[in-house]
C-alpha cells in the first residue's frame, strides 16, 4: 500500500511541475483568447493582416500567446539556434543588436515597432537570427509557434506573399550592398543589364553570298574579328561564318577556298536588338552553343557582340564554363566545376543579375550538367535498352 501511495505522489509531482512550465504560455494565450475581438481589431490595422480573410486572421489570432518583455530583455538571439516563433508586436519598441566589428561593442540595426513583425528571413530559412532582438521598452509581442506559422502560410495567400515579399526585401538589400561594392572597383558600366547596343562599339564585317571563302577569312583577318556577316542587299542577315565554322572547314578537308562563302555560312543566325541586354545575350549564348549575337533593327544589321565583347565587360564568363561543361571528359571533372559554379553566381549578383536571371543561369548550368552525365554514363556503360 505504501508503495502505490508513493506512485500517486509522484504522479501528483509531476502534474505540478508540468503545470508549472506551462503557466505563462497558459497565461498568454488565455490572454489573447480573452480579447479575440479587440486583438483582431489591432491586426486590422496593420498590413498584411488587414487585407487577410478573415477566417484566416481569426486562426492567427487564436494560436498566438501574449508575451511581455522588459526593457533590455531578449526576445530572441542568435545563440538560442533556428527560430521557432514568429513575432508582431503589439505595444512598444524592438530593436535589432549586432557586434560591432571596428569599434567593438554593439550597434543598434533596426528599430521595429507597433504592427511590425520579425524575424521572416530567419524563420523561412529554417535558421537562427543573425541579430540579436531586444525590448527597448515595455513591450508586448504576439508570439506565433513555428508549426502554426507554416499551416497559416499555406492558408493564406496574403500572408505568404507579404512574407516572401519581406524576404525578398531583405536580399535586395544585400544585393544592393553587394553591387555598390562592384561600382566601386569596377565602374557603373560593368552591369549585366547593359544594353546590347552599348557594347557594340564597332561597324559589324560583311560579305555577301557570293563572296569567295578565302577573301571572306582575309577580310575577318584584317579585321581582326572572330566571324564575319553574310548580308543581301538590304543589310539582312542571311548567314554567318566563324572561326568555329573556320576550324570545321579545315578539318573537312576542304581545298577549294575559292568556293561562296554561302555554301559554309551558318544560315538564319540568331539575333537580337540593339536593346536587349547584355544578360540575353549570355542566356542566348548559353542555351544554343553559340558565340557571337547578330544585333538587328528594321530587319538590318546593325552590330554584333561577340563572347570576348561581352565577357570583357561583365568578367562572367557563363559561356565558357557553359562549354567546359558539355565537353567535359569525366564526371569527376563535372564535380570540381560546382565550384566555378557558385564563384559564377557571385560574380553575377555582384554586376547587377536578379534573383530570377540567377536562377535562370543555374538551371541553364545544371541542364548541361545532368546532359553530360548521362552522355558520359552511356559512353563507358552503353544504352540500357
């Protein structure tokens, strides 16, 4: 009997002391639960909230709990790990801590008030706050759990967008920081959206149809121009040849160089205008193997930019790597470019791209990439059908 005595007791024990870890967190959801009404009015207030259904509202506002903090008190820090709260404050003033590096001690960042929200970025990224977030006064937050967090961004399109836009936000504030340090090594003019027209500093080389093959490459010679432009009479693109199509030429043997240059020009050869921008000219290139770009206005040929033009600007050569890709003899060789990968992507932000020319850019890269895999696995094992 003693014995099941004891067991009671502990079980009454342990009651106590769950109890006792939970009574704030009781506490302040029995708070908001007990002021639905004016806690939606205060959301109703701020955005996105006030443009969120109001079923979807009503869910946030029941899964939150009140939380005071202090002056000075931490609400969150990088040291507590991955986020697991999502925060609005509902009266007071957080403000955002770092180290500071030069002078030692910390600075203040940001400054969050009434209606404002925290940390986005930390909690879409699975990660913890880079900076540390204090009550700089009496302050009462809206704690919201990760869990509800997630269930109510799949709910509502209102809140997911506002908090992808607020993510979005964020990096185009590093890109920002990121490209004023390239302006100020590089210049405004290395950018990847540089108009097309811009780096097309010299009249294109022509020839037409009929122009013999050996005085079309003595003209490219000359010139000093890796391809030359075959033209009718109204300036129109018809064809192109280059030292690529030069080096085939050879290689096939080919001994009448009195031949038309018609017969070994590259026909219909892509083009662009004078105003698209640098970045199409390097996704056009990527994606068809090619390095030169016609420039075209009213259907005449105004320009060309060649790969050396454009990745003399830019210092990002996506061609090349593009090409070591697709020729690349090993898997293992595939492996050492992930590197060169990401070194690509850093460049790239630093000269202007955005977050969709970036994702474009990689998954033009990984194309190649998953292509020559394939062609090398069914070189050394051989077609499985």
């Amino acid at each position: 009997m003693a014995e099941r005595s004891d067991n009671n007791n502990s079980k009454k024990t342990a009651v106590i002391v769950m109890s006792k870890a939970d009574a704030f967190t009781q506490a302040g959801k029995t708070a908001v639960l007990q002021n639905i009404q004016g806690t939606l009015q205060f959301l109703q207030r701020f955005p996105p909230f006030n443009q969120m259904e109001h079923a979807h509202l009503a869910y946030l506002v029941e899964q939150c709990q009140l939380r005071f903090y202090g002056p000075g008190e931490s609400i969150i820090k990088p040291a507590d790990g991955p986020v697991e709260h999502f925060y609005i404050v509902k009266q007071g003033r957080v403000v955002g801590e770092r180290p500071h590096t030069a002078k030692g001690g910390t600075e203040t960042t940001f400054e969050i008030t009434t209606g404002e929200c925290f940390p986005l970025a930390a909690l879409l990224g699975e990660r913890a706050t880079r900076t540390e977030h204090l009550a700089a006064e009496d302050t009462f937050c809206l704690q919201l759990n990760k869990l509800a967090f997630i269930k109510l961004f799949a709910l509502s399109n209102t809140f997911r967008d506002f908090a992808l836009r607020g993510v979005s936000s964020l990096l185009d504030q590093v890109n920002q920081q990121v490209q004023q340090k390239a302006v100020e090594t590089l210049g405004t003019q290395y950018s990847l959206n540089t108009r097309l027209g811009e780096l097309a500093m010299r009249h294109p080389v022509t020839c037409s149809p009929a122009t013999p093959l050996r005085e079309a490459v003595t003209l490219m010679h000359e010139q000093q121009v890796g391809s030359i432009v075959i033209v009718n009479e109204q300036k129109a693109p018809l064809g192109i040849f280059t030292l690529r199509d030069l080096r085939q030429v050879v290689a096939d043997g080919t001994s009448d160089f009195s031949e038309d240059i018609e017969r070994h020009m590259t026909q219909a050869p892509f083009f662009l205008t004078p105003d698209h921008s640098a970045f199409d000219a390097a996704i056009a290139m990527t994606e068809r193997h090619i390095a030169h770009v016609c420039l075209v206005k009213d259907q005449r040929l105004c320009g060309v930019v060649s790969e050396r033009d454009l990745f003399s600007l830019q210092r990002v050569d996506l061609v090349h790597l593009a090409r070591t890709i697709r020729s690349a003899q090993r898997v293992e060789n595939l492996v050492a470019l992930r590197g060169e990968i990401g070194q690509l992507v850093e460049r790239m932000l630093a000269h202007g791209a955005s977050s969709t020319q970036i994702t474009h850019i990689i998954t033009l890269l990984n194309d190649h990439t998953v292509c020559r895999v394939i062609e090398l696995t069914l070189a050394e094992k051989g077609d499985p059908v």
